[in-house]
C-alpha cells in the first residue's frame, strides 16, 4: 500500500468528520428545527445550531471546540499490515492537530500534561478486526467529552428514579434507556442521538453501545423487537420536555439504535453511549493496494445545506446588552430566560484554572473583579505574524465545576459564568448571595461563536495546555441565555423536576 496517499486519505477523513455533519444528521436535525415551536428558546438555539453547522462547513473548522478522542474501528483483508496503518492513522492525527482541525486532547491521566499532538499511551483508540472483503473499512467518531460524561450503564435489576424497578426483559431495558436520557438532561448537548448495547460485559457492552452510533439515523433495525423499541423510544423520549440545550422544547433525542449481545446469566447489562446534536462520525473504504479513498459512507439521500433557511436574529426573546466589566446591580436585573448579548472581554476557564484559582493564597493572573468566566477549551491557531486566532470557541459543560464556581466567584468577584448545561445547587446559591448569574451559551456552535470573538488579547497559565489555559477574549455579541439568576432561580432545576414528572408517567409495563 502507498503510505503517502494512505495518510492523505486517513486526514481528509479526520477533517471531514471533524467539519462536516453527515447527510442523516443533518436531516434529523431539520426535522427538529421544522417541530419547534417558533419564537423559544429551542427554536433559537436551533437557528444558531444550523448556523453553525454551515459555518463549520464553509470555513472547513472543527463543527465544536471539542473534538473528543478520535475512535477508529478499522476491517482489513488478511494480509494488510495493520501496524502500519496505526503508524500512518497517528501522523495523520498529528498533522490535522497542527492544522486545527482538532482540538489538542490527550492528556497524561497522572501528570495532567497535554501532548499537544492528540497522541499518547493508548491514544488514538484503533480497533482492528480482519474481513474477507479486498479493501479496507475505516470508521471514525469524534465523541466530545460533555456527551461522553452522559453516557450510562445499567446493571438489571435496578430501581430507577421515576420508574421503579426495571427488571431482566424487554420492559426493564425499555426503562433503562428512557431514564438515559433523562439523566442526560441539556448537559449532553441536545437534542441526542443514542446507541445502546444489551448484553456482553461491562466493557464489550459499552463498546456495542458506541458500535451502534455508527448505523445510519434512517436505518430499521433487522430484530422485529428492537425496531419497535428503538421508534418507541425516540417518540417518547420527545414528550418530556427537556428539548434542546435543556432549555424545554420539542426535540430531545434525534435517534436511538440499539444491539444485542449474549450475556453469562449472572450479568445484564444496558450500556448506553449518548452522542450529542454534532454527530460526528464518517467512514470510508480505502483501496489495500493504493490507499485510495473508494467510497464515502452516509451519503444516501438528500443533504440539508441549511443555507436557505439559517436565522441568527433572535424572536420573542428580550435582549439585554452587556458590557464587561459587569456591575453587581447590571446583574440582578436580570431574570431567567433573558437572552444576554455580551461585548467586551471574557477570559475562558475551565478544569485546570478553576482547580489551580481553589489553592491557598493563589493570585488570579488578571483582575477578575466584574468580570466573566467563560466555560470553554478552545481549538487556536497562530497566524502568519504568529498571532492567536480562534478556530473554534463552543462552552464546555459546566456541571463538572460545581465543587469549585461559587467559591471562585465570591473569592474574585466575578459576576457572570457562561457555559453549558447548568450548574447545581451550590452555585445557584452562591449567584443569590453573591449576585452573580449563569449564562447558558449553545453547545456545539463552536463556529458561531467564534465569529464573535475578534481578538485573543492575552493568555495566562499555557503550562496546563490549549484547552486549559486562560485565554483573553475580546467579543462582540456574544449571545447566551440566563438560565441561572441572582434570585434564586434556575430553568435547568426546573426543566429537570418537570421532565421527571414526565418520565414517571411511562412507569407501567409496554413491552
């Protein structure tokens, strides 16, 4: 095989699939988008979601900052040498890093050091299997971590909140997969995808989970049962009112697709892998002799430009303006659901700062007194006069600095945290004691949002890596909507406690 033009194939795969959303994706989420009802929340967080979808394209950047860990699962025809594919699928990984095409993610589980290049002990994950077809099959996914962190596994029987017991059959597992995504909440970045695995180990049953979201969205499953479940899912998964970004709506889940496996009689497991609105898988078939790419997968039917139909005015909506530094009074005038559109400086910060900022008599690098956190790792690169620029700028999850925000934001004064997802009781009362709010931005829209940040005007604390690095952003209208206040309040608390009462309507058996 030509090592050369096998890497040239393996990187414009990763691009792609780092870029471009699949045809089925894309029509899912049109689907929605047509659903929603106009004037909501959702129905704006859909209009940026497709703005950025042909942003991304357009500007051939990362669709969201997070890139996740690059999963190949590869089929070679007896006689391939695999070893050498793994060596070329690295260099191909470094390079579209460079590029920025990918967001630097690997990092040292023990020292907490980033490689800089997404390659490390065990990284990227490639599995093999052998086939006796004559070309090679390459499968990719880019799973960020905020869906990651969403998926689940179940261990039948099990008492489930809202549910009740789920038992060893067809009915329990129905249970395990609605209360999947019911934990997911907006913190998976919804509306979802899902793919489950019945059966197998703890290990090969989250890998069947995984294995699933490589089906196409359009596709019937061949197991009678399981194409019943799988509808019955998607369709009652809708009703509970989470919707997308968590902010309530019509669309929580996009698809679910599920296998089965045999089991030892002592173990059942349903292990669930969640998969969020930018679905990033793509594969390929590569010719053994040339390296040639043979043929795209995922490209039936029609593709969604989006172009025609992409809104980025907000409707319905009140629009507060924002000017950082922020006043304590500026900010207990503002109430759940208002849509904020922020110019100024934001400085972003995320596990590494939040955990460094705790320790004892620790100086924060900037004042950051008024000012604003910005949940977010983002994609950079540097230009010819070897300025930073922005690649790619979505929120991360935020749930994951609850130990930590509050205390934070009291001990620097900060006034406002934009990320995604929501935060938890300790953070809502420190915004009410402190006055400080939460500002839910749209996750995923890593290119939208890069559009208004117009300058990189500083970075402190590079020795925790790219994404974990306090970077200096000046924006422009930048858009997000208060899902935490200072009074007290939080749509992310209240959607959760409505969708529950939702959930625990679906308690009696169906199947």
């Amino acid at each position: 095989m030509n090592l050369a033009t096998l890497e040239k194939s393996i990187y414009d795969l990763v691009t792609e699939t780092s870029t471009n959303l699949p045809k089925d994706v894309r029509r899912a989420i049109k689907a929605a988008k047509e659903a929603e009802n106009a004037g909501t929340r959702a129905a704006m967080s859909l209009d940026t979601i497709t703005n950025n979808i042909v942003m991304a394209e357009d500007n051939v950047s990362p669709i969201c900052q997070d890139t996740g860990l690059p999963t190949f699962k590869i089929k070679t025809p007896v006689g391939v040498n695999q070893m050498e594919i793994t060596s070329v699928i690295k260099k191909a990984i470094a390079q579209a890093t460079k590029d920025a095409k990918l967001r630097p993610n690997s990092v040292d589980s023990l020292t907490g050091e980033n490689s800089g290049d997404n390659l490390g002990n065990g990284l990227p994950v490639i599995k093999y299997e052998q086939w006796e077809k004559d070309y090679v099959e390459v499968k990719l996914i880019l799973k960020g971590g905020g869906c990651e962190n969403k998926n689940i596994q179940y261990s039948l029987p099990t008492e489930l909140e809202g549910l009740g017991r789920a038992g060893r059959d067809l009915d329990g597992i129905r249970k395990c997969i609605l209360h999947s995504v019911y934990q997911a909440q907006g913190q998976g970045c919804s509306a979802g995808f899902i793919g489950v695995g019945i059966g197998g180990d703890r290990s090969s049953g989250y890998d069947l989970a995984k294995e699933q979201l490589f089906r196409s969205v359009d596709d019937t499953n061949l197991n009678a049962d399981l194409a019943k479940l799988e509808d019955y899912i998607v369709k009652t998964s809708n009703t509970f009112g989470i919707g997308t970004m968590g902010f309530g709506g019509e669309a929580t889940l996009l698809g679910c697709k599920i296998g089965v496996m045999n089991r030892i009689p002592a173990s059942f497991y349903v292990s669930v892998a969640y998969n969020c609105w930018a679905y990033r898988r793509m594969a390929i078939d590569i010719n053994a002799e040339t390296g040639e790419i043979m043929n795209w997968h995922y490209q039936d039917g029609e593709k969604i430009t989006f172009k025609d139909d992409v809104a980025t005015e907000n409707t319905g909506n009140k629009v507060v303006k924002l000017q950082a530094p922020i006043t304590e009074e500026q900010i207990r005038s503002l109430n759940v659901g208002d849509v904020v559109s922020i110019t100024g400086r934001m400085y972003t910060g995320r596990d590494a700062i939040h955990h460094h900022l705790m320790g004892e008599g620790v100086e924060a690098p900037v004042d950051l007194n008024g000012q604003i956190i910005y949940h977010c790792g983002p994609v950079m690169a540097k230009d010819d006069n070897d300025n930073w620029t922005v690649k790619a700028a979505g929120p991360t999850t935020s749930i994951r600095e609850e130990p930590y925000q509050g205390d934070i934001m009291k001990r620097y004064g900060i006034r406002a945290v934009i990320g995604k997802g929501g935060m938890g009781p300790k953070t809502l009362k420190a915004l009410e004691e402190h006055g400080g709010v939460y500002l839910n931005a749209i996750g995923g829209a890593a290119q939208y949002y890069a559009d208004c940040i117009k300058s990189v005007d500083g970075v402190d604390l590079m020795e925790f890596g790219i994404p974990e690095a306090m970077w200096h952003l000046a924006v422009e209208d930048f858009t997000a909507v208060v899902t935490m206040d200072s009074h007290g309040n939080s749509l992310h608390a209240d959607v959760d406690k409505s969708s529950l009462e939702k959930l625990a309507m679906h308690a009696e058996r169906v199947f």
